[in-house]
C-alpha cells in the first residue's frame, strides 16, 4: 500500500527519531583510510593543508636508488612526495656529493602516496614537502631491501649527557646539513638539541642558516628538510617564518625539556585520533580519486618535476630540474608554530618554546 505524502513525513520523522537513540558509529580514523592507500591519486600535484594536518593530491615516487641516494625503509611505503620535494631531494643528494664530502645520501620517509596521517612515526610528512635524511652515509654498494629496512642507523647523541657523541659526529654532518638549510626552497631544518648545539659551537662564518635549524625531540640519527608551501598552491597553509636568530640559547631543551621526568609525573594523555574533519575538504577528493598508475606520472601542475618520476631500480638519476624561484609568497594569517608530539616517555614541558 502506498502512503500518502503526510504519511510519509511521518514515517521518515519516526525513522529520523529512532536513528537519533541508535550509538553512532565512531568515524574512522584518518590514519587508517591514508594508510590503506597503496598508490597516489590520479590528479596533478598539490598540498593540501598544514605539515600536520592535511594530504596530498597526485603524489610522485622517489626513485628507489641514484648515483647519489638510496631510499630506506622500503616495507613502509612513504618514499612520497610533492614534485618540487622529489626533485630537491636529488638536487641536494648531488650537491652533498659534490661538494660536502658525501657519497650519497640515504633518505628516510617522506610522505605516503596520498599524504596525510599516519599510523605511527610522525605527527607531519602530510602533505608531501617534508623529509627525513639520515646522518649516515649512503654505502658504496646498492642495499637489499631487507637491509634498507633493518639496517643500524646509529644516532649521534650520547643518551647519557645528550650532548652530540663526538666519535660519531663528523664535520660534513654540519656540512649536509647546511647546505640544505641554505637552499632556498627550505622552510626548516628539525634536528636534536645536541646536534644544533653542535651547529652553534662550530659554525664558521655566514650563520644566517642557522635560523632555518631548528632543535627538536628525536631527530639524532637523522634530520628533517620541510620546504615551503609552493608558488600558486592557495591550499597548502604556509608556516609562520623562523624569523633571523641563530637560536642557539638551549636552555630550556637541556635543563628542562631533555631532563627525565620526575618520579610519578603524570605521562601525556595520548591525542585521539585525527578524523576527516580535521583535514581540507579536498582531502576527501585525493582519498576518492582514483588510482594513478605507478609507472606514469601525472604533470606535476605547477612545479617542475623531475623527468623520472615513478619508483623504479634506475641508475641514472634525471636532469636536475630548473631551481624552484624563492619562496617570495607571504599569505597570511601564518600558521602557527608545529611542534611534533615526544615520545611517550618524554613529558611535554609547559613553556615549549616556538618551533
Ligand atoms: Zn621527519
């Protein structure tokens, strides 16, 4: 029998009533339906969002090896990026080749294809403009994949005094380090606070770079590049800027941050998990979008990719793509400062200073 249009009314509104009482079901988790993506989408390339909360749409490969890099940790799938990142990250391995004493370098997670949250590691490396390098030198032989994943990555800071361990520090470390901090495309550098320590106590002439590097917890057996948002991309939220001063007063890191918590401190109460809603719109298209095909790559929309752009075993590495302008935009308002989370057995002091 068919209802008459009030009848109908009616029936939605008991209907409407009875799923109000009914539990909602907890919405997914961001990091889960990111995780669950094994390939970028098929759009042109562009971030969406803040370093910490946001995507990536039409993500490109890193190459699995160069002349100059190696990539690590291939079982985790993050060897993503933005093509402006990809083609920094090569650019830069080969300049520390040529002129900081590095045979290569070996690079760390970036972003996963489609960007966004991540089931464990890291609070940023969303939007595909963030980078971790390693402190320790690309071999002079091609890795398995078995050791890019198991490999010993040792850190450089002695746990007990958390100052740098000066037999494992080496000066083409400052090098690296410097070299990325002055390329133009760089936002900020994170490193241990032992480590800029060491920045400040031995860097000779030109400091200015020293600004960009920025001490942070972890980051001692490697060092995180994030480039700024790039030219025309009106979605991707910049960074507030790091301002001019080396930074090197680390008080605070050493004789409170870095200090062991009292007995009985309470430990962090873990965030919940980010949903959807803390994302960009767009990021619901990037996670719908369909699948590119791993061997081709979409052109980039705006920046210059690098010509070879899929993960694959090339040897050769591309042509270094024309210099990214400086990063001239200014939009605003600047997000606030970032400041990824410690790790669980640090507690989080009550006057972090900005990062
Ligand atoms: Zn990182």
């Amino acid at each position: 029998m068919m209802f008459d249009r009030p009848s109908r009314i009616a029936a939605l509104a008991a209907f409407l009533a009875l799923a109000a009482t009914l539990p909602v079901k907890a919405e997914t988790a961001a990091r889960d339906l990111f995780g669950a993506k094994t390939q970028p989408s098929a759009q042109g390339s562009e971030a969406y969002g803040f370093y910490s909360h946001g995507c990536l749409a039409g993500g490109v490969g890193m190459p699995k090896n160069g002349e100059t890099w190696q990539v690590m940790k291939p079982s985790r799938n993050r060897a993503w990026g933005h093509p402006a990142l990809i083609a920094f990250l090569q650019r830069l391995s080969r300049e520390a080749a040529a002129e900081d004493n590095w045979r290569g370098l070996l690079f760390g997670d970036m972003a996963q294809p489609r960007g966004g949250p991540m089931k464990n590691g890291h609070a940023s490396h969303q939007i595909g403009l963030d980078a971790d390098i390693y402190l320790t030198e690309m071999p002079n032989r091609r890795l398995t994949d078995d050791e890019r994943d198991n490999m010993d990555l040792p850190s450089v800071i002695d746990p007990r005094t958390k100052h740098v361990d000066e037999r494992r520090w080496r000066p083409e470390m400052l090098k690296l380090i410097r070299t990325a901090a002055r390329s133009p495309e760089v936002q900020r550098i994170f490193v241990n606070p032992g480590i800029k320590e060491k920045l400040c106590k031995t860097a000779t002439g030109d400091r200015k770079w020293l600004n960009k590097v920025r001490p942070m917890y972890g980051h001692d057996y490697h060092f995180h590049v994030r480039m700024y948002c790039q030219p025309g991309e009106s979605g991707c939220e910049p960074q507030e800027s790091t301002g001019g001063a080396e930074g090197c007063d680390l008080d605070w890191w050493f004789n409170v941050a870095l200090k062991p918590p009292k007995p009985g401190a309470k430990p962090p109460k873990p965030r919940p998990p980010m949903t959807m809603a803390a994302l960009p719109n767009a990021c619901r298209s990037v996670l719908a979008a369909p699948a590119r095909d791993g061997g081709t790559a979409v052109a980039a929309r705006r920046a210059s990719p690098p010509q070879e752009m899929a993960p694959s075993d090339s040897e050769v590495p591309p042509e270094a793509p024309q210099a990214m302008p400086a990063m001239a935009q200014t939009p605003s308002p600047l997000r606030s400062s970032f400041a990824p989370v410690p790790p669980a057995a640090v507690p989080i002091p009550g006057s972090r200073p900005l990062q």
